[in-house]
C-alpha cells in the first residue's frame, strides 16, 4: 500500500533539461513510490529558448555510442529499451515524439571494426554491415541499424507533462549555492515571502547540466561546454539518419536527423571549450554544404528531379540555426550520492544525502532513462543506509 502524501518523502530534482525531467519521473513513478517530487529549475521546455538551456539544442537521436565508460553503457543500453517501446506505434501519446528510421553510420579507415559483432549498435534492430557499394565518399565501412529520433519541441513538453500530471511539482528559481536547498527546500523559492519556517527536503538529486560547473558548493571544474551549432530544416521527405566520422578542424561528424514532425537538423559542430553562445555563419555554410553531401535526399524533390542539387536549394527550407552547450565532464558522468549538511549551523544541521547525476556531454536523451534508473538506486540505497 502506498503512503498517504504526507509521510512520503520529499525529494527535489535541480534541473528540468531532459535529464532532470526524466529522473523525476523515474523517481515519481517508482513501483510503490514513496516519494513528493519537486523541479527546482530556472528555465523550463516551455519557456523562450534560452542558450542556459542545453536540452532544447540537442538533435536528438538514440544510436549507441563507442565508450569505455560503464555506466554509460549501462544508461544507453537501458535507455533503448524504454524509448524503442515508447516509440511503438499505437503506444500513447509519447509516440508523436519519437521516429523509428534507418541510421548508416560511415566510418574512415582509422576507425573500422574488425568486426561488426564490437560494435556498440549490434544489439539494436535490423543491424547490418553496409557493402562497399553503400559507402558514401570518404568511408571505408558503414553499418546500418534501425534507430530512434527526438523531436525535441514535442518530447521535452510530453516529458513536463507526463510529471506534472502525475502529481509532480515545478518550482521556478535559480539556485545560487546548493545548501539554499538543503536547507530551506522547494519553499524558498515557492514561498520566499512567507514567515513560514521552511524544512530541508530528505534528499537533493543534482541533474544540472553545465550548471554543476557553477553551481555553490559543487563547482564542478571537470565540466565544460562542447559547443555544437546545427541547422534546422523543414524536409518532411527525409526519412534516413546519416552520419560520417569526421573530426578535423573540430567539425563534428556530419549528420542529418529527422524528426517526427518533418523537421531535420542537420550538423554540426564539436568544439571543446567554446562558450561562444551565437550562429557563426561560416560555420552554418559548411554544416549546409557537408549535409548536403553526405545526404542529398535534403533538397526537395522537384530539384533534385531536374539536376544535381546545390546548398542554395536549402536556403529555403531554413528555419533555425541553433547553438547548443553540451554539459561535457572528465572523468565521465557523475553518478554518486554524497551526504551534506543541511545548515552550516551544526546544532541544527541533519544529514541530507544529494544523489549526482550530470555531466552526459552530448548523450542526454539516449542515456536519460538509463541515467535516472541509477540515480534513483542511488536514491534507495541511500535511505535504506542512512547518516
């Protein structure tokens, strides 16, 4: 039997990018949840798109990734198999988010497998190793696999939703140090004017992004933006998601993702450290021209039908040219739990623990399900061994 809402524990999400907002919900609907669960962040996916917000840049696509991190193996291989039945036609609302296309991956030389088999989308459906007569110019290998889109405007709102329907809570605030939370909770910032003394919640989970670098009493210097700019496109016609490896001059792999709604983004760019927050239009010239190369199905039709296309043909279709922070950490993403002090007064300081859970670089989405699972182990395991 579940708990009446008030003897369940209060727990606070920092963050609602798509990692903060899936752990919420993770965390909310738990089997025999325990749990009042609050979103403390400064800007939400309904809100003007704002360079702070890393989530809303992403491309997004779910393909998993050549690492030698665990965990994040982990937190992909967990994470496909939420999205692929979430991606079921005829499975809900969360199915206008998400399209099922056909991913081909082309590689250079230096980078082929010896064999398909170590190849970390092995596991994911109809995959196959492309013949050398399927290879776009500069490949020596390819591999092709059915994969997962995003379709960031519709998924990120679906998520919001999803919580708050729910019974979740959101809170708007901008968390300058985290022991304003420790101490004072969600109310501080719900209620920063009331007399009403105001309690610590019973735990904190940090899914901060590039916050933690800032963020009081973390401070995290091993995150830091990889900047990626990309080109939107209104091409209801594509319907394949390419990429070539490609790494020179820090230029990001050229790659085109559809999405749900007939919208593409194309890319793009993997510059460590940049913190420059605006389009450079030589760089939008260059993600134009390699994304046409790499997939000229971009260009309408009726174009390509009568010659061969030009970047000119996609000028019309632009409709955004986006730059997004990937919240980057040496080391890798940082899982944990730590306990703090909830007031820097001993006498009235309890032990909170604070799960971490940030710093997945450009591997939110297709780690997020899979990133919240642990974090609410952590979060379990944490009261089950308290201070």
């Amino acid at each position: 039997m579940s708990r009446s809402s008030s003897e369940k524990k209060e727990i606070i999400v920092l963050g609602a990018g798509v990692i903060g907002l899936t752990t919420a919900i993770k965390i909310q609907e738990a089997k025999g949840s325990e749990y009042n669960v609050t979103i403390i962040a400064e800007t939400f996916p309904t809100d003007p798109r704002t360079i702070k917000y890393t989530s809303f840049w992403a491309g997004a696509q779910y393909v998993a990734t050549r690492t030698e991190d665990i965990n994040l193996r982990r937190m992909e291989r967990e994470t496909f198999d939420v999205v692929w039945a979430m991606s079921e036609p005829g499975s809900g609302v969360a199915e206008g988010c998400l399209l099922r296309c056909t991913d081909y991956s082309y590689l250079p030389a230096e980078e082929q497998y010896a064999d398909g088999k170590d190849h970390p989308c092995a596991f994911m459906p109809d995959f196959r190793q492309l013949q050398p007569d399927e290879l776009v110019s500069g490949a020596s290998q390819g591999f092709a696999c059915t994969a997962i889109t995003f379709d960031i405007p519709r998924y990120l709102p679906y998520l919001l939703a999803r919580f708050t329907s729910g019974g979740g809570t959101i809170v708007r605030g901008a968390v300058g140090h985290i022991q304003q939370v420790l101490e004072g909770g969600a109310g501080i910032f719900a209620n920063p004017n009331s007399s009403r003394k105001h309690s610590p919640p019973d735990a904190v989970i940090l899914c901060v992004g590039l916050g933690a670098r800032f963020l009081g009493g973390i401070e995290d210097k091993d995150v830091f933006p990889i900047r990626g700019q990309t080109v939107l496109l209104r091409a209801p016609w594509v319907h394949i998601m390419p990429t070539l490896r490609d790494l020179k001059d820090g230029f990001n792999p050229p790659y085109v993702i559809p999405r749900k709604g007939g919208d593409v983004i194309v890319g793009g760019t993997y510059h460590l450290n940049d913190w420059y927050p605006l389009p450079r239009p030589e760089i939008t010239e260059r993600i134009l021209a390699k994304g046409l190369k790499l997939c000229p199905d971009l260009a309408p039709p009726e174009d390509r039908a009568e010659r061969e296309p030009t970047v000119d043909d996609l000028r019309p279709l632009i409709l955004d040219v986006g730059v997004g922070f990937r919240p980057y950490r040496n080391g890798g993403v940082r899982v944990g739990v730590e306990w703090m002090d909830s007031s820097p007064l001993k006498n009235q300081a309890k032990k909170v623990p604070v799960v971490f859970n940030y710093g997945h670089g450009g591997n939110g989405y297709q780690a997020s399900w899979g990133s919240a699972q642990i974090a609410l182990e952590y979060l379990e395991g944490a009261f089950i061994n308290p201070k």
